[in-house]
C-alpha cells in the first residue's frame, strides 16, 4: 500500500515510510503542490495511491465519489514530522485492515487511537 501524503504534511517523512509503505510519496515530490484536490484525487486513483491527509476536504469527497483512492484521515492538530511518522507507522496493520480487508473509503486515526 502506497501513500501520497497531502502537502498538509511534511515530504520528509516519506523516505521513513518506505519500508511499511513502499512507493510512498507526497504532493510536492510528485509536482503537485499547485493541484487541485480533484488533481490530485485523479492523480491517487491514476497511480494506486492511498492519500493522506489531515483536511476533511478528501474524506467529504470520498463520501460523494466512492473509492478509489481510499484516504487515510488523520484528525490530529499541526504536529511534527516525527508525531507524523510514528501514528502512521503505529496504526499500519488498523489502516491495512480498514482500507484493504473491510474496503472502507476512508479511515481516521487520531492522537486518541494511541
């Protein structure tokens, strides 16, 4: 399962997520950092991304328009990239289980899952 982290969230984490999330990106790597986010909802479905993001804005999408892509919801305040990194790589079996095995079209993780 590949990410595409939001520019919400830091392009520096994503060399750390290759070993649990190989092929893993974020917007600003892939040229996007000027997309839409119906862009870059196109782009995730186009590549077999799963987008990440602390806005409401893909989860409200994927409500409308189904999945793919799936999206990972963190509602969690601005925190840093190592907070980031260590919720997304805690929570890797729940967010493989919800996205893959029960097929939801989003999952949200927050602090309080910790």
């Amino acid at each position: 399962m590949k990410l595409l982290l939001d520019e919400n969230l830091s392009r520096r984490i994503v060399p750390f997520l290759q070993t649990d999330f190989p092929g893993s990106s974020q917007v600003v790597l892939l040229k996007l950092e000027s997309a839409s986010d119906s862009e870059i909802w196109q782009y995730a479905k186009d590549n077999g991304f799963v987008i990440v993001s602390r806005d409401s804005d893909f989860q409200e999408r994927s409500l409308v328009a189904g999945h793919p892509p799936q999206i990972v919801w963190l509602k969690i305040p601005n925190r840093s990239k190592t907070f980031v990194l260590n919720l997304l790589l805690e929570h890797r079996v729940e967010i493989e289980q919800a996205l893959t095995e029960q097929n939801l079209a989003c999952v949200e993780i927050s602090s309080r899952n910790r």
